[in-house]
C-alpha cells in the first residue's frame, strides 16, 4: 500500500497524532492514508468523554479495551486518527472531538469542510 503525500489540512507537513497510544491507519502515529483506508482515518482527534459515549452509542466502542487486537481501549485526552465521516457526523450531533489541524490529513477535506475542522480546532 502505497501512502498518499503526507500532507496536513493547512497544507503543511503532516505533525504526529499520537503514538501512545499509536494511531492512524498505518499504525505509524500519523493520519496518513491511502486508497486501501476506506474509512479515511485522517482527522487527528482528541477523544472526550461526551464523544467517546457517543462514538460507543452508534456502535463503535473506543473506550473498551480489546486486547485480541492489540487495543487497548481509549480515554480522555487521548489523540486518535478519527474516520472522518465519523468526526462529520459527531459534529452534526453535537458532540464532536476537538482536532490537531497539522496532524489531520489533507484527504479529510474530502469529506468535513475546512471551516468545520477549524470550528473545532484545538488552539493554536
């Protein structure tokens, strides 16, 4: 698989999400992507409670751990590449993450407008 261009939102440099726990679907700490990352895991989010209760109530349970796949489960405070339908959609709700714009891939445009992503930004 090839990796696109690592480039962030802003047109930058794509910086590090996380990497404790390490994130992003090439499991590299960035939220790069590619073809194959159908989910398009590229906006870098830091987890809240209000999110993570959402995320776990429309069937995606960020919070336990599952150490059959290695995960561990997240908590508060915790960055993590987001699936950017699903950051949209937290958004529409109400209850979106906060987000690192340098660490958010370019590719998330295609899916959460730039004014969006910087409604929720983290400060810079």
């Amino acid at each position: 698989m090839k990796k696109d261009d690592s480039i962030n939102a802003m047109n930058g440099v794509l910086v590090v999400c996380g990497t404790d726990p390490v994130t992003g679907f090439f499991r590299d700490g960035h939220c790069n992507t590619c073809e194959a990352d159908q989910g398009s895991h590229t906006v870098c989010a830091v987890m809240t409670a209000e999110f993570l209760a959402y995320s776990k109530y429309v069937g995606n349970d960020l919070s336990t751990p599952r150490p059959e796949f290695g995960f561990l489960g997240l908590n508060v405070g915790d960055p993590w590449c987001l699936c950017a339908s699903r950051f949209l959609q937290a958004h529409d709700e109400g209850c979106a993450p906060k987000v690192h714009l340098a660490a958010t891939h370019k590719r998330a445009l295609e899916i959460v407008p730039l004014e969006i992503l910087k409604e929720n930004a983290l400060p810079a």
